[in-house]
C-alpha cells in the first residue's frame, strides 16, 4: 500500500470495529423480536401443490420465522389451545373437536373419493356410494384420531361393516397400502395424481375442505391474517367453488 492507503487503513480501523460492536449488540434483540409461526400442515397442501406459494410468502416475510410441522398424529387442537402450534392447514375436526374458540374457513373445495390401486375392478367406475364399501379393508388414522372418528361415524350411519381397518399416522404408510391393493380410504380427488392412486368420486356427491384453523384470538394477530389472505387470494385464482381448477 502507499503511505496514503496505509494511513486510511489506520484512521478507519475504530470505526470499522465501532460498526461490528454495533452488529453485535443490535442484530440479536433483532433476531429476539421476530415474530414466530408454527403450522402444522396436512397432506394436501401437498397434493394441491400449495407448499411451494407458503414457502414464497415466508421468504417475502424475513420478519417471521416459520417452523413447519407435518405430524399426521399431532394433536394439533390442543396445541392451538395451549398456542404451542399458531395455526393448522387441512386437518380434520371431528364434531366433537368444533368449538366456539377455532376459526376455520376453507381454502380449496374437493370432491370426496374412495381411494384405490389403480388395477381396482373398480377403478374405471363413474361413482361409488358408501353402501359399496360394505365388506372392505379400509385405512384410517389412529384410534381417537378425527379420520378415524369419521370412519366409524360413516359406517354407522350408512350401516356398513368392514372386513378389516388399518390404522395408521402416516400419509406414506396409508398411500402404500392403497397402491398395493391391501386396502382402501377415503380422501380428496388430488390424492389420484399426487400419490398415484385411482379416485372414484363419491355419490352423491359429497365435498371436502382443505381448511385453515386457529383459534378465533389468534385471527386477529396481523401476520396470521396477511397469510391467510395470502392463500386464499392463491386458491380463488387457482381453484373454482368445486375444487376444478381454473
């Protein structure tokens, strides 16, 4: 260096040790105060292909940190209650699970379908009815879980007994037992295509919502409700009432 360059190095040195003692001590607070977002997030946020819109809101939103948890098992509702969780995409309520204090409102409408392996006799059928269960092996989630609930309520009501449930947590587990043949479920119609398996429509036709649930005091937090609107905003320009896409 010259004499010039040697002397500005040596003139400039507090103040660039000024300028990382003022990172030090400011960017942590920074980091403390920013806002945190827990969502557990259901299997068809995946199979509509809404994931990769979520991850864009976030990285528009550095402000926010975002933990993603996608626990088929989780009891998600009590987690809200306790605010251990912030919000939950497409999960199920059962009845006795609705209650005064969860907001939910719907994000994509879908036909209800009985999934199957796509060499099924039954594949290539315009529609099922529930009756047409009667004597199958189905999947469900675990005991007390509110797919599980739903299943007995169906078969109660429809007075269908099966030959054998399989119980599981997990998506993959579920999707593997329906390509094999071993059983089948009841899901929405993206499953088909996502998880290659065939989806024969329900009838009559029966709808099933891909919802956004928090608790009604929640809602009112701004990030919660910029995000919201943010996929609901994505959803009406993608998916018409009926769950057809635009």
């Amino acid at each position: 260096m010259t004499d010039a360059g040697v002397r500005f190095c040596r003139e400039a040195r507090p103040a660039a040790d000024a300028w990382l003692q003022l990172c030090h001590n400011v960017l942590p607070s920074e980091k403390q105060n920013r806002r945190k977002l827990r969502i557990v997030v259901g299997p068809r946020v995946y199979s509509n292909g809404l994931f990769q819109d979520i991850v864009d809101f976030f990285d528009r939103h550095g402000e926010i940190d975002v933990a993603f948890v996608t626990e088929a098992g989780c009891d998600y509702v009590s987690g809200l209650r306790d605010r251990s969780i912030d919000l939950a995409l497409d999960c199920v309520l059962s009845e006795d699970q609705k209650a005064d204090d969860l907001y939910s409102c719907a994000l994509i409408w879908e036909r209800q379908c009985v999934l199957m392996a796509p060499d099924d006799l039954r594949a290539d059928l315009p529609t099922l009815s529930f009756c047409d269960l009667q004597g199958s092996a189905m999947i469900s989630g675990l005991e007390g879980s509110a797919e599980e609930k739903m299943l007995r309520d169906t078969c109660r009501r429809f007075h269908i007994t099966l030959r054998r449930v399989y119980r599981s947590d997990g998506i993959a587990t579920n999707m593997d037992l329906v390509r094999s043949g071993t059983a089948i479920g009841l899901g929405p119609q993206s499953f088909a295509a996502y998880y290659h398996v065939s989806a024969v429509p329900i009838s009559p036709e029966t709808m099933t919502a891909l919802d956004f649930i928090c608790l009604k005091s929640s809602i009112r937090r701004k990030d919660i409700q910029q995000f919201r609107d943010h996929l609901l905003t994505i959803c009406k320009e993608r998916w018409d009432g009926s769950g057809a896409a635009i």
